[in-house]
C-alpha cells in the first residue's frame, strides 16, 4: 500500500512538473507571451468580451462588459501606445451592473493600422465617433473617460459631439498649454529640435528605457523583473515605428493643443482626476480645465503620477461611481423641479 501511494505521489508530481517547468520556460524564453496570456486570463475573470465592429474597412476592436440600462454607458479611451487591457485594473473595482466599453484607439492593437488614417487628435475624434455610430452607442447619451492621449481625444469629443456625451472624465489629458514648460516637455521639445525621433522617451526600445518610462509615469517604484521588462518591451518593438509616426503627429503644431482650443467648448459635468506627482504632464492642468469648463469637479491623489489608472485603480474607479451617482442625482432633481 505504501508503494503504492509513493507511485501516486510520483506520477501526481511528473504531472505537476509539465504546466510547472512550460510556465518557468515561457517566463524566462517567452516573457511576452506570458504577457498576453496575463492579459487574456485577467479579461476572462473579470467578465470583459472581446469584439470587433466595422465601418466600412474599418475595423474597431473593443472589449465589454454588462449591457445598456437606465444608467448611462461608459466608454474608455487608453492613452499612447497602451491598449484596451490597461483599463483592466480599474473595471476590476467597478460594479458589474454597469455597461463598460474599452475601445483599442485607431491603430493600437486590434483596432486597424493604416498608412493612409489620420492620426492627428481631430482624426482620432471622427474614427471615435465612427466606432460609437457603429455600436450605437449614441443612442442614449454617454459617460466618456480618457487617459492621457485618450484624454486629449475625449475632451475634443465632448466638445465636437456634446449630445452624445452625457458626462466626461479626463485623467491627467494631454492637449494643454502651460505657460513654462516641465523637465520632460523640455527634453521632448530638444529631441524634435535635433530630430532625433528614436530616443522618444515613451518609446522604450530596450529593458533598460522601459524601466527608465515607468519611472517616468509612476510615482510608485514598481519593481519589475528583468525578464517581464524584456517582455514588455519585445511586444511594444514591432509597434515603435507606428508610436513614433503616432506621436509626432499628436505633438504637431495642429495637435498640441487641441483640449485647450476647445475646452470652453465642453458643457457637460466634467471631472478631472491628477496626479501631483505627473512627471510627463503637470498637474496645474487640472486648474487650467476647471476655469475653463463650468461644470467641472477636481480630484488631485497624492503620491501619485501619471500612470493614475495603474498607480491608484481602486481609487480612480471609486472617483468615477461616485461622480456618476453625483450627476444622476442632480439630473433626478432637476426633473423634479
């Protein structure tokens, strides 16, 4: 009897040893393959579906959750180079009733990359509008969040298409004018001068500069291993000629600052969410849009920077329900009235 239970041990453990030794070896061969499979295993969790919609030949992948209901929906924008799965961490802390849309930008991921599209922050905005005509999501108004890039693009919708946004989140947006710029504008603007476009600094193309980005947009010092940094960065390397093409064009003089061209344009209830540790965009842009947008509510989260979606999920999704609840009760008693 002994025998045979060392046997079952045995045979349990030669089992256990195949998933185990082809995780250590995708970990330590194939580190972005183990990346997407993160991705894939997280979305599966937490109830995101994975779908793709077309305008014409174009075609828009997005992720979702829930369905449309008496609440208004909420569509995501991610920021530079990033992708639908970077809102992940936030919809983990977000109730499961509500209808959630993460959309990959115009060419990021799954969504169409084209020589031919217009990457300028105006073109970003129409292919926006196309993938919410293709879904309908219009139908009934919306709630938008943008990040960063997808900050820039969602403020400039909400100022272009007003009846189809019903509320608006902007987390630290680009498209600002500030009257000094910070040390990492500075740097970006000495590249462009020297136009040296391969040393972008949100363009890592090493383990090594992939660090240095996260340092960069985190106030958090993320201890990343090695072999997940190489991971990272070999499936961002196939994208960088796009993320170069990508940025020069969102940093040209007909993008740079589109959000502030049309920021008193926005009239619906707006909330503004920064971090006071923004490394890559500073902070007093929060106050600039609250001058600027009447109905405008800012939240400034300490030991935070620009990475706010990753740094301070829980939070930035408690921020976005309680704001929703603020603007559905205001818009109950108006009714009222």
């Amino acid at each position: 009897m002994d025998l045979d239970v060392v046997n079952m041990f045995v045979i349990a453990g030669g089992t256990l040893a195949i998933p185990i030794l082809a995780f250590v070896a995708s970990f330590l061969l194939w580190p972005s393959a183990l990346i997407r499979i993160y991705y894939w295993y997280w979305r599966r969790t937490l109830g995101m579906q994975v779908r793709y919609v077309h305008h014409e030949d174009y075609q828009f992948c997005y992720s979702f959750r829930g369905r449309p209901g008496h609440r208004p929906s909420i569509l995501m924008l991610h920021g530079f180079s990033a992708h639908k799965d970077m809102w992940l961490s936030v919809v983990k802390f977000l109730p499961k009733n509500l209808h959630l849309i993460c959309v990959d930008m115009p060419g990021h991921e799954g969504t169409t990359r084209s020589s031919l599209d217009d990457l300028s922050i105006d073109g970003q905005v129409k292919r926006i509008h196309q993938f919410v005509e293709c879904l309908k999501l219009n139908k009934k108004p919306f709630h938008l969040v943008g990040t960063s890039m997808g900050g820039h693009v969602a403020g400039v919708y909400a100022a272009y298409y007003p009846s189809d946004v019903s509320s608006l989140c902007l987390v630290c947006p680009a498209g600002l004018q500030y009257s000094t710029d910070n040390q990492f504008v500075q740097r970006l603007k000495e590249l462009q001068d020297s136009a040296t476009t391969q040393k972008i600094p949100l363009i890592p193309s090493t383990p090594e500069e992939m660090s240095e980005m996260l340092q960069l947009c985190s106030y958090v010092r993320f201890k990343v291993p090695q072999q997940i940094l190489q991971g990272l960065v070999d499936v961002r390397i196939p994208h960088n000629n796009f993320y170069r093409k990508l940025f020069l064009e969102i940093v040209s003089e007909k993008s740079r600052y589109s959000l502030h061209e049309n920021m008193n344009k926005i009239k619906v209830p707006t909330q503004i969410i920064w971090g006071k540790q923004d490394q890559v965009l500073d902070v007093s842009g929060a106050d600039m849009l609250a001058k600027s947008i009447a109905n405008c509510q800012v939240e400034l989260l300490e030991n935070c920077g620009h990475s706010v979606v990753m740094e301070r999920p829980r939070k930035t999704a408690k921020l976005i329900v309680d704001f929703l609840a603020s603007v559905h009760n205001a818009d109950n008693n108006k009714k009222l009235d």
